[in-house]
C-alpha cells in the first residue's frame, strides 16, 4: 500500500463509497449533500482523489455503462477504504472532543494541557 494522507474531499469521497457503488456523478452530488454543501468537488478534483484512492487500495472500479450515449465509470470503497474511513472518523471525533474540553476552560487560566481522553 502507498502512503496515502486523508484529506477532507478523499474521507467524503469514501464516506459516499462504503454505502453503496456510485459514479462521478453521484459521487459529487453525495459529497455536497453529506457536508450539507460546503464541500463542492469539481470533476478534476474528484478523480484526482479517487486515482489516488485507488492507487492506495481503498477504492476499487465496480464496473461501467453507456448512458445517454456517455460512459459511466463506477466506483466502491474496498474493506481498506472501510477501515480507513472509520479509522479518520474515530480520530475526528477524538479531536472534536479535546477542541471541546479547551472551549468549555474558563480562558486566561494558562496553558491547557491538551492531552487526555
């Protein structure tokens, strides 16, 4: 496997793969819908990131059709794409916990310590 870094769009893209097949498409509308629309991926941007998917096992091509005269390519997320999009909501979620505790501090007391469940 490469060494591959999560960024938002790919855990999105997966997030949209670990469901069900999709194509392009569906892939760019899903995104926009899960991120309740600040996340709009332009084609370019997409298939960067499942090339790169791709090439790191964590999405696979699951077939392809003619529609309207134009070629469908589709898209699933693999079990490794599976545990890596679990793996960065976990990590998110850890995250999301700790910035938490630091809001919720009185400020002005020093320095947080930033480690901790």
């Amino acid at each position: 496997m490469t060494s591959f870094r999560m960024t938002q769009q790919a855990y999105l893209i997966l997030l949209t793969l670990v469901q069900e097949r999709q194509h392009g498409y569906g892939v760019i509308k899903q995104v926009a819908e899960l991120s309740s629309g600040d996340v709009k991926l332009a084609a370019g941007t997409l298939y960067g990131n499942l090339d790169r998917l791709l090439a790191a096992g964590m999405v696979a091509a699951d077939g392809e059709e003619i529609v309207d005269g134009r070629l469908r390519r589709y898209y699933r997320a693999t079990d490794l794409g599976a545990q890596a999009a679990q793996a960065e909501t976990e990590n998110l979620a850890r995250l999301a916990a700790r910035a938490q505790r630091l809001l919720d501090r009185p400020r002005g007391l020093g320095r947080p310590v930033l480690g901790g469940a």
